[in-house]
C-alpha cells in the first residue's frame, strides 16, 4: 500500500488569540511522555463531487482554532521546569494525502503499525506540537482523517470536543461552544495529603523497550451482550453494564488464553473520567485530562473460577470508591513523586498477567460529520502495549459493540477459540 503527501501546511486560527502559557495539571503530565495518541477516522464517499474539500475542511478548522487556540500552540518547558502550553498561535499540522488503493484493503480496520504510519502525521521530530492531522483520499472515493493528539494536553473527551466542534463549523450547524481551559480544580493540595494507597501509581518503572503484541478486533452483537448480561444480572442485586460484563468476560477468557496458575495475581487496570466526580465538578467543557486510573487485583484461580457476577462487583466497588477525596489523594501523591516524565507510570504495561480496559462506549465517536455523512469506522491507529483492550459502540449503531484487544502473539489463538466457545455455551444456556 503506498500513500503520497500531496500536501502539508499549517492551519491558524483564523482571527488572533491570546497568547500566554497554560499551566498542566499532574495528570495532563501523568499522560505526556507517552506524546500523541493516533486514531483513525473513516468515511465513504457519498457521491458528492466537492467530498472532503480541502478548502471547507481548513476555513473550518481555522475557526474551530479560535475556541481551542491552544492547539495551535505547542508544548514546551515552562521557566519552572515544568511542561506547559505555550499559546503561540502558530498553527496546527495539516497534511493532504492520496492512496491508490481502496477502503476495502482496510476491510478489518485492526491496529497496526503500517495504520499508524499511514494514516495518523507521524509524531517525529514534532514531539511539541498539540495535535497534527491528515486526510487521505483512497481510489474509490473515501477518505481517512487520521489524527495524532498529544495525550499530555487532552484526553478522549476533550479530543472529541474539538473534532465535533471542528465539524459541526464545517457543515454550518456550529451551536455554543464551551470550552473551559480552567485547572485551578486539579492543583494539589498544600501540603500534599495522601491517605490511601495507590498501587496503581506507585508501581512504576523506567520507561522500557515494548515487547512484540498482537492485535484483534472482535464484535459482539447486541443478541450476544444480551445473553451475556443476562447471565450476570442472574445473581446480581443491580443492573449491570456493558462495559462492566464485556470487561469482566474478556478478563476471564484473557486468564484462561495466557494459562496463568491458579494461584498467581491478574490485575484489571481501568481508566475513569473524573469530571463530574470532584467537588465542585469540572467546568462544563472541560479541556485537558481529567482521567484516573484504579484497578482490581485477585488470583487467577478466582477470576476463572467465580461466577463473572463476583468479578463484576469487584470492579465496580473500585470504581464507586473514587470520590473527590480519593481523587484528590490521587493528584497529591503525583505531586509528590519525582520525574513523572521519566517513568512509565504503572509496570502493568509490560505485564503478561494484567489487563488495561478503556470504554469509549459512551463518547461521540461516529458524530464528527463534516456535511459529507457520519463516519464509518473510527478506532485506534495503533496500539503497542501488550494486555490493552478498548471497548467502542458498532458504527452500524445496532446495539452491539467493537473490541480492540492486544496480547501476547502466542496467546491470541487461544484467546480467541476460548472467546467464541464460551459465548456459544452462554447462548445455549439461556436458549
């Protein structure tokens, strides 16, 4: 597959914005070193002859740049030593490119590192820049907007925020737009105070070589998480979700795949927005990050062994437990810790025991239309770190959902017999 660059410009925003520099809370920084998040973003083309017109696209991300000026601004070393943002107005990466093949030569969208090299700007030797994009034109018509964000200036949310901003500008139905830069809410506290444990911050490691992964994309239609749910709700006092029950299941089947000993610890780490959960909450569009981690830890032996309705409660009670005091524990302790930028927060990122689960089931991830239609498909470009799973609604909007999973190549196989064998006994069971 070849991709030519046809063009590369950046885009400013469209009237002058203010210039200063934006302080970065401990968990933007948590974020920085791992630099840009790539994602992709796919669309068929609808007939129209003016399709993703590069003209449109940049008038509109020029004035999408005035609500979020940051972006066009670049991250560096404030006099303090610390990173921040430094709004300087210089512009956002845009890069134009052509394929001359199809969409179809993408026809399972998984992960890879070839995606990632064609499809998002690649980030090197431009490490400072806040966000770079790149439309590509395939052959039959269709198009790809990849996207690099720098993980240490948004997360997911706000990432989403601008994009749907940006084409909501784009096909002239641009609403109020609130965007709050405001992190006064996440500053530590004086004197640091931190009264809980945090294993999921204090287990770190130099920032290491990443081991060799495999990556799979699975579904599971809404008959399926039906059946699934149903059997948890079985024994449970409450409703559960779908992340909650999805989770769990490819936790246990993750276990089973790896052939851990029964008596060795497994880890579930899962990312939660925190927004509305500090008191008093986050402004209303927040901008930056505003995610936390906490995990469940248990013997291998229970995970595959209990009912998933045990393993269900045992997540959501580490979930529940992150109030504003926690939270605050939390920013504290990272104010505490030395380098954050030189360490690799969390050694679950090289473990064959654990598992990292991101829901994306709640965000707009298929609303970005730029006047041409919604997206087809929108994942992640590339994933490295082994033991990743990432859950996103089906773009079909069908009720079911899409699973992006990375293990260990020589246990993926088994993942995926043990996966299948056991929804069928799941449908049987409730046939």
């Amino acid at each position: 597959m070849e991709v030519e660059i046809v063009e590369s410009s950046f885009v400013v925003p469209s009237e002058d914005t203010p210039k200063h520099s934006i302080w970065l809370s401990n968990l933007d920084l948590m974020l920085a070193p791992r630099s840009h998040t790539p994602t992709i973003t796919l669309f068929r083309y609808n007939g129209d002859r003016n399709f993703f017109s590069v003209e449109v696209l940049k008038a509109a991300l020029a004035k999408a740049l005035l609500h979020f000026y940051p972006l066009a601004g670049r991250v560096a070393v404030g006099e303090d030593g610390r990173l921040e943002i430094q709004c300087t107005g210089e512009g956002v990466l845009f890069v134009v490119a052509r394929s001359t093949c199809t969409l179809d030569v993408l026809s399972d969208f998984t992960p890879s590192e070839e995606m990632r090299q064609l499809f998002a700007p690649s980030s090197d030797g431009n490490d400072s820049m806040c966000i770079m994009l790149q439309v590509t034109f395939f052959e039959c018509g269709g198009v790809c907007l990849g996207i690099a964000t720098h993980h240490g200036v948004m997360d997911g949310v706000s990432a989403l925020h601008f994009i749907n901003t940006w084409s909501d500008i784009a096909r002239g139905a641009e609403g109020t737009v609130v965007v709050s830069l405001d992190r006064a809410l996440l500053r530590a506290r004086s004197p640091p105070t931190v009264p809980f444990e945090h294993f999921e911050y204090q287990c770190y490691s130099p920032r290491r070589q990443l081991s060799t992964t495999m990556t799979a994309k699975l579904m599971l239609s809404k008959d399926q998480l039906t059946s699934l749910k149903t059997s948890i709700e079985l024994g449970s006092r409450r409703r559960v979700s779908t992340f909650e029950a999805v989770t769990a299941y490819v936790w246990r089947c993750a276990c089973k795949a790896r052939q851990l000993e029964a008596d060795q610890e497994t880890r579930l780490y899962m990312a939660v927005d925190v927004r509305s959960r500090l008191k008093p909450p986050l402004s209303p569009g927040y901008f930056g990050n505003a995610v936390v981690r906490t995990s469940v830890a248990v013997a291998t032996g229970e995970i595959v062994s209990s009912p998933l309705q045990r393993t269900v409660e045992q997540m959501h009670d580490a979930v529940v437990r992150l109030d504003d005091e926690y939270i605050r524990s939390i920013i504290d302790l990272l104010e505490l810790m030395k380098d954050i930028g030189e360490m690799d927060l969390g050694s679950w990122q090289e473990s064959q025991t654990d598992l990292w689960a991101v829901s994306w089931l709640r965000l707009p991830v298929y609303e970005a239309d730029f006047g041409w239609g919604k997206p087809a498909f929108m994942a992640r470009a590339h994933v490295n770190r082994k033991g990743m799973l990432y859950l996103l609604r089906s773009p079909e909007g069908d009720g079911g959902i899409t699973l992006m999973l990375t293990l260990e190549p020589e246990n993926m196989p088994r993942f995926m017999k043990v996966f299948i064998q056991e929804l069928d006994c799941l449908k049987q069971a409730g046939a």
